[in-house]
C-alpha cells in the first residue's frame, strides 16, 4: 500500500561528475544541496554573497561579477553598530566599512571565478515577494533590521519574474556560455508573510519559471518543493518551526537528487568518499596500539585510492 504520492523526477540532461565544477546560488536550501555536495568531495562554491531568496537578489550580484563591478563606498551603510550592504546577507557585516568592502570585492572575485569556471550552477528560488528601498528603488537582498517603512514590499508578477530570469540566465553566458543551470523552488515555507501569500509566491516562481526553462537549453529542472509538499506530505518532516525541512527531509530530497542529477558511475566512489567521512568523524577512545594504528592505516589507504582518481580531494585523517 502507498501511502504518499510519488514525484516523477526526469534524469538530469547533464548529470553531475567529479569533474564537475558546481556553484550554488539562493535561498538557504542552495546551502543544503552545497553541504551535501562538500561532504561527497565534489567541487563547490556555495552563495558568496550569503543567502538569496529573490531572484532579482541573485542578479544583482551575477550582474556585479560577471561585469567585473567593485564595490564601492556607496554601496555599504552604517546601522546598529555594523556596517552592511543591500546586495548581501548580514554573513558579510563587519564592524567597519573598510572590512565589508573587502568582504563584498572578495565575494564578487569569487562569484566571477566560480561563473566562469562551473560546468553546472544550481539556482534555489525562494519567494516571489522583493523588498524595494524607496529612496533607491533597488531591490534588496536583506534589509539588516533598517526600519521597515524605508522599504516597500512588494509581490513580483510573473512576467517581472521571467524578465529576472531570463536576464540571469543571459548574463551568466555572457562568462561561461557552455554552462548547465539545475533550478528548484526552496521548499522552504515563508509564512511570515501569510500562508495564502506565500502560495501565492511560490505559484509565481513556479510559473515564471517553467515558462523560462521552456525556451532554454541546458536547463534542467529539479522538483524540491513538490516533493515536500506531495512526496513528503507530513509535519514529521518539518523542523520545530513547521517552516524548514529537517535533516531527514533534506537526507530524502538528496537521495532524490543523487539518483537522478549525478552519474550513475559515481555511486561507488561516493560510497568511499562516505565511508571515509565517517571513518575521520569517528572520534577513537584510544590514541595508541594495535587498533588504533589499524584505523590510521584503513584511512590513509582509503584517501590515496581517492585521491589517485581525484587529486582535488581533500581530507583530514588521523
């Protein structure tokens, strides 16, 4: 008997390899996918510029990388004792201007590199609804706890959307044309801003969306929000919150992913890689002897095979 419905996920037009070079982008389940990604040893960047949940957000700073744009004194404003800037998520704040500056150009030299060189970029989509500054009109990525009336929220339509994505979409190929795009709308539920809106929210991205992918070549698709709210329809797989998926969840979307977005021939060697990680967590009670040298020994083995097949691997062993 089943007791969920089952999400069709289509294979991956170019599945990923540990050739691949992958750089992640959005929300806060872009960092979900990278962590999983970092553990298996694949090579990575993950959100320079810290967590995106707007699509204009993700263009506004592709837009700043690929056109090589420093950033300046402009960009960054001093409030409660930090200074912070409207492109990026408060991981960038410092306490002086000169400091998030340094952190925002080495954010921007990163993201460059990391358009330039991926073979594939994994975009999470998080919300629909963009906060605008009334005096700039920019769109802001994080507003830093500035006082709300600065702001007006506003819920992007669906052509706004597509005109982002497509925009997106053309400024990374302007750096890397060959490079493959894997979209998902974050499962993530925004309830703050009312269960009603955020459906709504998400109805926009995902129709944007589609109608986007519809046009696009090597552009794949990849259904982590239907398999939360279908596959995995049950408040077990939420955390506390009810909002964020928990490690469970996020184990079974991985599974979900590995199986139909990574090539098939990797599954051994990711069973190693996994096999290794675990090795290093394990923490022995004793640091000496017979047993001990055993582990060092099954470690050492282990990361050479690795590491003959994949000198970019790194692990820390006993």
């Amino acid at each position: 008997m089943k007791l969920s419905t089952e999400v069709s996920i289509a294979k991956a037009s170019n599945p990923l390899t540990y050739d691949s070079k992958v750089l992640c982008l959005g929300s806060c389940f872009a960092e979900h996918i990278s962590d999983k990604l970092n553990y298996f040893k694949f090579q990575v960047t993950s959100n320079p510029f810290g967590i995106l949940f707007h699509p204009e957000a993700i263009l506004n700073v592709v837009e700043k990388a690929v056109n090589d744009q420093e950033f300046t004194s402009e960009d960054v404003f001093q409030h409660n004792d930090m200074w912070h800037s409207f492109f990026s998520h408060s991981r960038l704040s410092r306490s002086s201007s000169a400091e998030t500056l340094a952190e925002l150009n080495s954010a921007k030299n990163k993201l460059t590199q990391a358009i330039a060189e991926s073979s594939h970029i994994i975009l999470t989509l998080g919300t629909s609804f963009i906060y605008r500054q009334k005096s700039t009109r920019q769109g802001v990525a994080n507003c830093h706890k500035v006082p709300q009336d600065q702001f007006e929220k506003k819920l992007s339509t669906i052509d706004e959307l597509q005109r982002t994505l497509n925009q997106l979409i053309s400024k990374a190929k302007e750096l890397n044309p060959d490079v493959n795009f894997i979209f998902t709308i974050s499962p993530v539920r925004h309830t703050k801003d009312g269960i009603v809106e955020n459906q709504r929210s998400k109805a926009h991205l995902i129709s944007a969306l589609h109608q986007v992918l519809e046009k696009q070549s090597n552009a794949d698709y990849f259904p982590s929000y239907e398999l939360m709210l279908d596959e995995f329809r049950d408040y077990r797989f939420y955390n506390r919150d009810l909002i964020h998926p928990n490690e469970l969840a996020i184990d079974l979307i991985w599974e979900k992913f590995k199986l139909n977005y990574i090539e098939d021939n990797l599954k051994k060697d990711m069973a190693k890689v996994d096999k290794l990680q675990k090795s290093i967590a394990h923490r022995p009670i004793a640091v000496s002897g017979i047993e001990f040298q055993k582990l060092k020994a099954y470690q050492h083995n282990l990361k050479e095979e690795l590491q003959s097949n994949y000198p970019f691997m790194n692990f820390q062993t006993l």
